[in-house]
C-alpha cells in the first residue's frame, strides 16, 4: 500500500539515474532492497552487476516506518481483563518490537484504543493485530472492515474471535454480535467450548501451501494454550483454510483439570489457526498463558515454542506482501 507506492516512486526515479553512462552497466530497472543499520537506512539494486545505492537517511533503532518491511497496529488490552489474556499481551509487546528491530517492522500498539481505527491512521500501516478483543463501535468496525476489503492484513489471537451471543440476540438493535466478522471473515461464529488446564500440544499442518506454514514440520509442538471450539463447523466453508489442527485422543487428550471433566477433549478435529482467502487475515487460538489464577504466577509464554514463533513471523511477512 503506502511501501509500495513509496516503493514505485524510488523506482521511477532511479530508472531515470540508470540511464545515465555511470550508474550502471546495463540499463535495466532497478529492483530495490533495504538495507539498514541502527542508525541508517538506504536502498540497493538487488543485481549485484548494478552499483545503485540511494543516500543513506539517518533513523532511530534498527528500522524506522520510512525503511520497516512493513508497519503493524496492534489492539487489545494488556492491564485487567483475563489475566492470562493481559499476560500474553505484555509478553506480546516485547516480543513483535524485538523481532521488529531484528528483522525490520515496526509495531505499535494502541492498548484497547480502537479510535485509531479510522481510515487515516489504518492508511499508515500494513497489519493490524488483535491480541485480545476486538473493536465494539460500529464506526471502528466499519473502518476495519474497509482496511480489509482493500487489502490489509490482519492476524487475530485467542480471544480476538472470542463471542457468545445467543442465535435469537444476534441481529437485535444493540447486539454485540459482528455478524461481518464473526460470520464471514473469521466464520467461527460464536465461541463453544474450551480446554482446561491450559497445556502444550502437538498440532498438526494441515497444509503448506500458505506462507505461514511454508516451513513447518508436518506437527510441532505449541506453547501452552486453552483451546477453543467453535460454533461453525469451519472445514465445510469454502472460503477458509484450516491451517493448524488439535486432534486429541484418548491417549494423549488436550486439557488436564481432572476437576474440569468436559474441559479435557479425548477426540476430534479441532481448527487452531485458518485463514480467509477472500481476505489477507489469518485467525490463530494462541495467546493464553498458563498461570495460577491464585497469585497470577506465570507458569508459560506463548513464545517459548520456536515453530509457533516461526509461525506468527511468517504469517506477517506473508500477509503483508505486496
Ligand atoms: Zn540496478
Ligand atoms: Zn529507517
Ligand atoms: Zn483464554
């Protein structure tokens, strides 16, 4: 979107250099790399015959929004709520800005400010992230919803999906229920059901056609997490991938509070992470820590497994390709 056209720009204006005798030694048109230090960014042809350099700009931290691979906005609450709901949104806002330094995005996040979703700030960024919760002010919704139809990107966690209105409520004046989102471009529907305790389990790739799972094993091992069902069967809706399943069994069932029979699954086929293919989005269940509610000590961090870290990143730089 803003990158690209930026993007078009510097390209234009370095095929206009490319035709003078020094600049290089073949007319052709540039394709541009960033490159950045902590202080700097600049542009480079990627054809190493080709000495195309832009000036170098001077930046704070290792990316700015000017040189950022791509730019995220991120909602949900990180104080109060579920605790280890909040958790995982701290853990979150140290995690994202570190990758981002690493491997060049930015991310900021708005708490459960949801007034920066409006066409002219949502026109500054390329994802917006969901960590918890969602927008419930129809115009924010309506603005996030044309960020969407125009190509945005977005990744929601756990309870960004999370909605229990009653069938009969639904499209009631007042509701809470999103039918836009909930319906169409998550297609959960309502929430159903979860696992409890919170426990690490094997989920299976469904499917590697999809950047986010490109490089993954066949099954990987996620960081601890509650699980949810869903009210939708979402394998029979043509417009969602499954990318992610839990299947438990009776061997090796998800959940452990023996004090929470209907809490432990023993069989299925449960959706962890989907994407919309009419839309750049992808949904994923992670983002519960296992804590005790008595003390609220942490017992886990949604980023401790390396593949779902893998996963999260690729997810972004998949989305957000032009
Ligand atoms: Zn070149
Ligand atoms: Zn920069
Ligand atoms: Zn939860």
């Amino acid at each position: 979107m803003q990158r690209a056209f930026r993007l078009t720009i510097a390209f234009f204006a370095s095929f206009a250099l490319c035709v003078l005798p020094a600049a290089c030694k073949a007319p052709h048109r540039h394709t541009l790399l960033w490159h950045r230090t902590q202080t700097q960014h600049w542009q480079e042809c990627s054809d190493p015959a080709c000495d195309f350099r832009t000036d170098p700009e001077e930046h704070e931290g290792g990316v700015c929004k000017e040189c950022a691979e791509f730019r995220a906005l991120s909602f949900g609450f990180a104080e109060g709520g579920d605790t280890a709901h909040s958790d995982f949104a701290r853990e979150a806002n140290e995690w994202f800005p570190a990758r981002g330094a690493e491997l060049g995005f930015t991310y900021d996040f708005m708490r459960n400010d949801y007034s920066a979703l409006n066409d002219e700030t949502l026109a500054e960024y390329d994802i917006v992230l969901f960590l918890n919760d969602r927008p419930h002010v129809k115009e924010q919704q309506e603005a996030f919803e044309r960020f969407m139809e125009g190509g945005g990107a977005w990744i929601g966690f756990h309870s960004a999906a999370f909605s229990m209105v009653d069938e009969a409520d639904k499209d009631k004046e007042g509701s809470d229920y999103w039918r836009w989102y909930q319906d169409e471009f998550l297609g959960c529907g309502n929430y159903k059901n979860n696992t409890w305790n919170p426990t690490s389990e094997p989920l299976t790739v469904e499917t590697h056609e999809h950047p986010a799972t490109a490089t993954l094993p066949d099954v990987f091992l996620s960081a601890p997490c509650e699980w949810y069902g869903w009210e939708y069967d979402l394998f029979q809706n043509p417009d969602i991938t499954v990318l992610l399943t839990l299947n438990p069994t009776q061997e090796d069932p998800a959940g452990d509070n023996p004090h929470k029979p209907n809490e432990i699954w023993h069989d299925g086929h449960y959706p962890i992470a989907w994407a919309n293919n009419n839309y750049n989005m992808l949904y994923t269940n992670m983002g519960h820590n296992l804590q005790s509610y008595n003390d609220f000590e942490k017992e886990s961090k949604t980023f401790s497994s390396e593949e779902q870290c893998t996963f999260l990143l690729d997810a972004m730089f998949g989305l957000t390709l032009d």
